[in-house]
C-alpha cells in the first residue's frame, strides 16, 4: 500500500516557539519524490520544498528545515521562531514513481495555529 | 514569477446542472492536472493530462467529468451533471517539462457549491 499519514490533526504553539510537523510514508517504490505544501486561510496550496528518495539531505531554507529519514519513512518538517503568519494547514505529499503514476498522494494535513 | 489561475474562484450551480472551471497553466509547462478538497479534508487526485490526452485517472473521475484542453492555454474540468456530493474546492495544478516527476504548482482553487 502506498500511504502517507500525518498524525498531528492539530498543533497549537505561541509565537517564537519551534514546531516539528510529522509525516510518515509506506511505498515499496524505489523511486519517490516527497513534497511539502502549506494551505494558508486563503485556501491556496504553496508550494514549500521537493525531495527525492535517493537525497537524504536535510535541508534549511531561513526558518524552515526539512529531516528526510529513510530508515524510518519519515519526511519531517520544523519551522523554527514561529510567526502568526506561519498559521495554515500543512499537507506532505508524495509522488510515487514505479509505476509510472502521475498523481501526488497527499496525508490529511495539520493544522498550525500560532498565538502570539 | 509564473502561476496557475483559475476561474472563477466561486460557483454556485444546482444539483444536475453541468459547470465548467477553467485553468490556465504556466506556460511552458507540459503535464496538467486537476485535484479535489472536499472541505476540511485531505486533497485528492482527480486526472492527470498530457499531450493531449489524459495519462492517469483516479476512481473518483467516473464519466460524469471531462477534461480538455481546446486551446494552448486554458485546460477545463467539466461536470456533466453535478451532485450535492461534488461541492468541494477544486484545484488546477501544472507541472514542468521534463516529466511527471517535476513539481506541481497548484492554482488557486474554485469552490464548487452544489446546491
């Protein structure tokens, strides 16, 4: 089964403090691509960041990291010094290559809600 | 910088009735899709479409959707007769040119209200 699952329905921080958004995946793919998109109150999907399976990396972009652990399917996001603005649902998303699909297979997203 | 719009951004229809949302994808880009988000929930796959023809389908686009692309901008998602249970926000998502592995770049959604 090709799943992508993001335990956290919800997450409540007050401003300045770090958040660590989960996301875990089952694929027998040897090939995939991994994707994180933020859903702001606008509605829109932005797109955040694009990994492939073969570059376990971490990646920093300003105050947004990326842990990418194969060993343990994990694609984990961490926004440091959280602001208001960072408030929005966040999907991982992943796009299964083997089979030669075209489709992104999304998880159900969490929501961050940042206090200030 | 590029973007997917789409329009319009809100539609109302009755429930039979066929609506038609438009996209126009980043220019240059070859792969095309269209995804839903019933609200509050996960995004779904739809269809995708390339050179002229649809290359992936999911189960939820039975024969009452269509897609097309008459033109070399616009890229349309139609439901033939449309159900209270299609009332969802739907998005258009463009991809690059080397292949389906590239990046989708979504627009900003129209939101389907089936009444």
């Amino acid at each position: 089964a090709q799943k992508v699952t993001q335990a956290q329905t919800e997450i409540s921080v007050v401003e300045k403090e770090d958040v660590t958004l989960d996301c875990v995946y089952e694929t027998r793919d040897t090939t995939y691509y991994l994707f994180w998109y933020k859903q702001p109150p606008s509605g829109e999907l932005v797109f955040l960041i694009r990994r492939n399976s073969f570059d376990e990396q971490n990646e920093i972009s300003g105050r947004y990291s990326w842990n990418f652990q194969k060993s343990t399917s994990s694609f984990n996001f961490t926004i440091t010094a959280s602001q208001v603005v960072d408030s929005a649902v966040y999907f991982c998303a992943l796009h299964f290559m083997d089979t030669g699909r075209r489709a992104l297979t999304f998880g159900s997203g969490t929501r961050l809600q940042v206090q200030p | 910088e590029p973007e997917v719009t789409q329009t319009p951004s809100h539609q109302v229809t009755q429930m039979g009735q066929e609506v038609i949302l438009r996209c126009v994808p980043i220019s240059n880009h070859l792969y095309f899709y269209w995804y839903r988000q019933i609200l509050g929930q996960k995004v779904e796959f739809l269809v995708s479409f390339y050179n002229n023809e649809i290359s992936e389908k999911s189960e939820i686009f039975d024969d009452q959707f269509s897609v097309e692309r008459p033109d070399g901008s616009n890229f349309t998602l139609k439901i033939r007769s449309t159900k209270l249970e299609d009332s969802a926000m739907y998005f258009c998502a463009s991809g690059g040119t080397s292949g389906p592995q590239d990046t989708q770049y979504f627009g900003p959604g129209t939101r389907l209200t089936v009444l």
